[in-house]
C-alpha cells in the first residue's frame, strides 16, 4: 500500500483495493491490507465483460492483485478476465451466489496475460458491436421473436457468447447453424431478462445514483404493485417503472417497514360515526402514525386528520352504539376554535381595534382642548385680578396726593 500527497493530505492509492477503477458489480476489498485474509484461500474472483464474473482456482500460486489480467480456463480454449477480488472476502461472494462446489467445475488460473494475449482480445473485442448488428439482421431474416442484447467474444476468440430477450420459447437451433457459419466460431445462446439487460447496459436512476442491478444487486425477485399501495405511492406506470420497462426494484427495500408500520391502523372499510356525519377513511400517515377522514369517499370534503390512537377509540365507541360529538378530542377542538381560519372568523374586528384607537385619541386630543381652554380662562381671570388691582392701586395714590395737596393750600389754613 502506498500513499501519495494531494491537496494538502494524504490519499490512500493501492492497487489491491481497487481505489482508482470502479466497475460493474465493485465489491470493495477492505482486507486488502491484512495478509492473513489475502492468504486464506486461493480462490479469485474473475470479471469479464460487464456483469459477468467467475471464480476460479488459483492453484500455481500466482502472486496476484486487483487488477491484473489472467488467462484463465474455459471451454475451448482459455478466456481473458479481470482480478476482481481475492482473499477472504471471495469466500464470502461465492457463498451469497450458493456456489457449490461438489456440483460445480473447478477451472483454474493459467497465468498472467501475456503481451500476445492481450493482442488478441483486443481483436476479438472489436469485432463484438459487429457481430451484435449482423446477429440480429439473421434472426429477423427467420422470424424469430426474440431480441440479442449483446455479445462477448472469448479472449482467444474461439468462441462467442449471444445474450438474448424473448418473451415465448425460442427454437433457435437454425439460428445456430447460420450464426456459425457466418463468423465461423462457437456459438453459445444464453437468454436473460429485461433488468439483467438494463444491469449488463447500465445507466443512472431517477435517484440520481448508479442503477442497482448494474453496481451491486445479483439477485433479481419479483416486484409487484403491491409494494406500491403499501407505501401509498401513486399507481403510475411511467414513475413506477425503471430503465428496464418494468416494476423498480427499489420498491421491495421498504415494503416490508411499511407492512410491519400499517399493522396498528384501522382498516380502510371502517366508517367511523358521529353525531352531524358519517367519515370515510381516505389517507394514512404511516411516518406521522396519522389517518385523514372525510366526509366523501371519493374526495377531500371536510377532511380531518386525527391520531391513530383517536381513531381506534372512536371506532371502539362506534361498536358499542355511541356516536361522538366531533372526531377530534375536546383540548384539540379548543385549540381550534382560538387559532380558527382567519377567512372564516370576524373581519371587522381589525375595524373595532381601529375605532377604539381612534376613541382614545380623539379623547385624548379633547382633553388637550380642554386643558388648553382651561388654561385661557385662567389666564384672562389673572389678567383681569392685576389690571384691577393695579387701578385700585393707581385711585389710592391719586387719592393721597389730593389729600396732600389741600392740606398744604393756603385757604385750608
């Protein structure tokens, strides 16, 4: 294992991991490191063409990594394949397939691809679209309903391998005969379904990621509309189905929690009674653990959405002859009487607030008036007090110099 630096850190860079190449059907070998697991067992996983793998003896001891290219046995001849995988971790892959290996042909490694070997591949390799086209021009010539998806020369080009697609039996014995005569090897007819053609072609899902019958999944099992109504999805075809034309197989990941999740709930033919009306169930929850009921049973009239707890309790009341008042619980049709709909409630309330805003300042504005007059008056009353005082004021002293004045005359004395 070596590392190398890059963008300020290290970077892990080993070709028995398998870091730098992804392909098809990648397994991760997280053991690549640990020289017991790479030593306890000398059988390697192969890759060929697309999804195709094989595992196979390593019996002369060849030291071998993730990537190497090895001649390996086949019959005729000998095949050129990929080191997929090696160690212990191979152990466990053979036995996800139920590989046996008392009914099964042990075949072994012969070497490491030689420069030669590797010429004629890549020969074989190009003469496979060709072939494809050519194929399928012969089986329309003899009315045979059935499709070739691919073909996969041998590494020594001895032999051919034909991957078709038909819904009915096919006697393709003729198509044989033609076939070899044409491009003069053996031919080997191998018929496979619509999702191992979309895994063997590959492609990106509507999620975003790598389709999973071409990154990992082996195992193809049925999938029905049911897994549909389970998770309450929508019973579209065009959303429904995947590249391959039919029923994803991501539906199956789930249905189970879903199946488990519903076994709490009312049953959807239980009408539930109350006092102004009868409610159909139309919508379940299973994430909130919630149902929504209404009043039509083909659409959202008066809908209420109400706990499944409620909802039991409801329907054991029903059983024993009582009609509610309301589906909801008396603390919930509180809270909704407060916090009602705005369209529903008064509008003119924001009108009242107003008027009674106004009230205070009018109010407010009088009082000012009055207070402003008050302090007129007051002040005119003040005015008047001195101008009065100040003339009584001025009649006294006019008084008291009269006074002065004729005592001081000379008649007076």
């Amino acid at each position: 294992m070596t590392y190398k630096l890059q963008n300020n850190g290290f970077l892990m860079s080993t070709k028995a991991c398998g870091c730098n190449k992804i392909k098809k059907l990648n397994t991760f070998d997280w053991l690549c490191d640990l020289s017991e697991a790479q030593a306890s067992t000398d059988y390697v996983e192969v890759q060929f063409k697309n999804t195709r793998k094989g595992y196979y003896l390593n019996s002369n001891k060849i030291p071998l990594q993730k990537g190497d290219l090895v001649a390996v046995e086949s019959s005729p001849g000998h095949d050129i394949g990929e080191v997929s995988l090696t160690g212990h971790l191979v152990l466990k892959q053979m036995k996800k397939i139920n590989y046996r290996f008392d009914q099964q042909e042990v075949r072994r490694i012969y070497r490491k691809a030689r420069p030669v070997d590797l010429e004629k591949f890549a020969e074989s390799k190009a003469l496979e679209h060709d072939t494809m086209l050519r194929s399928r021009k012969i089986a329309e010539e003899l009315n045979l309903n059935m499709k070739i998806g691919d073909v996969e020369y041998q590494g020594d080009g001895n032999k051919a391998i034909f991957y078709y697609i038909a819904d009915d039996r096919v006697d393709f014995r003729q198509l044989i005969r033609v076939l070899a005569d044409t491009f003069h090897v053996r031919i080997e007819m191998k018929q496979i379904g619509a999702r191992q053609e979309a895994g063997r072609i590959g492609g990106i899902g509507p999620c975003g990621r790598e389709m999973c019958c071409s990154s990992w999944m082996t195992n193809f099992v049925s999938v029905s509309t049911s897994s549909a109504r389970y998770q309450d999805l929508s019973l579209n075809p065009q959303k429904l189905a995947g590249q391959c034309s039919k029923l994803k197989c991501c539906l199956n990941y789930e249905t189970d929690m879903y199946v488990e999740a519903q076994k709490g709930f009312p049953a959807k033919d239980i009408v539930l009674e109350t006092k102004d009306a009868s409610y159909f169930q139309i919508k379940t929850d299973l994430l909130k653990r919630q149902v929504s009921y209404s009043t039509d049973k083909d659409s959202m009239v008066n809908a209420i959405s109400i706990p499944v707890e409620r909802a039991l309790q409801i329907i054991a009341l029903n059983k024993k002859g009582i009609r509610v008042d309301s589906l909801l619980e008396q603390a919930e049709e509180k809270n909704r009487n407060e916090f009602g709909d705005v369209l529903n409630s008064d509008l003119q309330r924001f009108d009242k607030k107003r008027n009674k805003n106004n009230k205070k300042r009018s109010n407010f504005r009088s009082n000012q008036g009055e207070n402003k007059t008050r302090e007129a008056r007051s002040r005119t009353d003040r005015n008047r007090k001195n101008r009065s005082r100040n003339r009584n004021r001025q009649d006294g002293s006019n008084t008291r110099n009269d006074n002065r004045n004729n005592q001081n005359s000379p008649d007076a004395k």
